[in-house]
C-alpha cells in the first residue's frame, strides 16, 4: 500500500471546504496531514450530521455549516483547497455540486476527490465492505434516498476527467487490516447491521433486503471485514487568462 494522504502531505492551503462532510471523519484525516492550513470549514446537508461534527469539533480552527452542495453559501475563489471524500456516490446531479466546488475554489487551487470502488484485485473480506455498502444504499433507495452503488474505478476517474484540471496526481489505496475476522475490526459493520435491521421494520415489503443482511452478517463471521481500495485524485484549477485589451 502507498501513503495514501502522502499527497495531503504537500499541500499548504490556508482555507479549506470539505464538502459532504458527513460526520468529519475526512476533517480529521485533513488536520493529521496537511502540510498546512489556517482554517477548514466542513458542509453538508444532513442536519444530524452537521450536529455530531460541530460537537466532533470544538476548536477554532474547524467550522461545520449545513449546506446545499448544488448552491454553495460561499464568494468566489473563497478556498486554497476543496475536498469531497466518500460521497461521490450521494451526488444526485453531480456536475451542478462539481461546478459549486469549483467555483469557490481559487484559481491555481487544489480540488481532492476521494471514493472507494468496486472492481480490481479486492480480497474477501473487502468485498465485504462492497457488499454492505451496496445493500445500504439499495435501502436508501427504497426510503427514496439518492445513494448509488459503488463506483467502478474508471467511472471514478471519467467524473474527475470532467473537471478538466491541471496536474492531475492519483493514488490507489486500502487500509490493511491484521485480522479481518477480529471482532473489535468488524464491529462497525455488525452495528450498522443492527441499526439497519432496525430501520427496515418501517419499511413495507422488506423480505428481500432483511434477507440480504443476514447474509451479510453470516459473510462478516465466515470472512470478515476490511475497507475496500480507494482512489485518491488531486487536481489543480487553472489560473483565468486575462482578457486582451483591445
């Protein structure tokens, strides 16, 4: 496995946006790995989220605001730095979110695009991780929620391509785990699972995806856990041309 944040590693940026930043499990990964910064600011629209991350987050240097990704509260060329980390998937209409980004980041500024994907050389215990991550985005669907199912790793790199950005760097990675099998390793999972069974009690029609889960659940014993490989993808904006004078 690469460094996977050794990019991170490099960049100054002063102001930063993590955008969808759900929980701010991406803030913490970004405090522990810039070079440096002055300020990160974290959105998302989830008001639960929002709620754990600015209690997540007491200190100066971090802000957490609810916001609409599709019209983003900010001027222009606000950010030295932008980062959208495991919520690629959520995007209903991504180049509207992609446009926002770019427009609140600055000219000659870094965008940080982070997601998981499903194919290439995965072990069995990170098809877990697919497997529970497609089976909870099938249920948000049918709560009516946008939640697609895990990328493939050229459909990762087709939605950056299309954001035409200069000095395009990529990184693919996973986070090894000793013991897949190690109950403290799969207890995330097993908990999502319980919560999970939980919500499909209101859910009419629901056999097929309680069925599902306990399949899961019986994968996690037999298998186990780990996190499936990612891609990590930075690129810079270009800098405007001035207009000629006439």
């Amino acid at each position: 496995m690469k460094d996977a944040f050794g990019l991170l590693k490099q960049i100054e940026a002063p102001n930063v946006l993590d955008a969808a930043t759900g929980r701010g499990d991406f803030i913490t990964i970004l405090k522990q790995n810039l070079k440096s910064y002055v300020q990160i600011i974290g959105i998302d629209v989830s008001e639960k989220s929002v709620d754990h991350a600015q209690k997540r987050f007491p200190e100066n240097d971090v802000e957490i605001y609810r916001m609409d990704l599709e019209a983003l509260e900010f001027e222009d060329a606000s950010f030295d730095l932008v980062t959208l980390a495991n919520s690629l998937h959520h995007l209903e209409h991504q180049e509207r979110v992609f446009a926002e980004l770019l427009r609140v980041l600055k000219p000659g500024g870094r965008l940080v695009l982070v997601e998981m994907y499903r194919d290439g050389e995965q072990t069995e215990p990170q098809i877990t991780h697919i497997l529970m991550h497609h089976w909870l985005a099938a249920i948000d669907r049918r709560f009516g929620i946008n939640h697609q199912e895990t990328f493939t790793r050229e459909q990762i790199l087709a939605s950056f391509a299309k954001l035409k950005l200069n000095q395009v760097k990529q990184v693919d990675f996973y986070l090894p785990v000793d013991n897949p099998k190690e109950a403290s390793n799969c207890a995330h999972l097993k908990h999502n699972c319980t919560e999970t069974f939980k919500r499909l009690e209101s859910l009419e029609s629901a056999e097929d995806l309680l069925d599902e889960g306990k399949r899961l659940v019986e994968r996690i014993n037999r298998v186990g856990c780990a996190g499936a490989s990612s891609l990590l993808l930075c690129g810079t904006k270009k800098n405007v041309k001035p207009k000629e004078k006439k």
